[in-house]
C-alpha cells in the first residue's frame, strides 16, 4: 500500500482545500443557475429546450 513519505505541510493541505472548495461552490453556482433558468422558464419562452422535447418536436 502507497504511504506518503513525509507529512504534508498545513499550508499545501490548506490550498487543496480551499481549492477543492471553490470548484465545489462554482459547480453548485452553475447547477442553482440552471434549475432558476428552468424553473423561470414558460413554454413560449424557450431560452431552455431538453434534448428530449427537441427530438418529440421533430417526431410530431
């Protein structure tokens, strides 16, 4: 089994964090902008269409 060979300073396990964090914060940003834009939007709207009523519509 891998074992690290020497302790990880405060420092570095601090700036992982803080980076693991903000990828985190920025995902969720975009998931709460999203689900708002779907939310907000009407059928004659439009600004958001699901790849599945895209290929409904063509059926039709």
């Amino acid at each position: 089994m891998a074992v690290p060979k020497k302790k990880t300073s405060k420092s570095k396990r601090d700036k992982r964090k803080a980076t693991w964090k903000h990828k985190a914060a920025i995902a969720a940003q975009k998931a709460l902008s999203l689900g708002k834009s779907v939310l907000n939007s009407s059928k004659e709207d439009r600004s958001f269409r699901h790849p599945q009523d895209l290929e409904e519509e063509e059926e039709e």
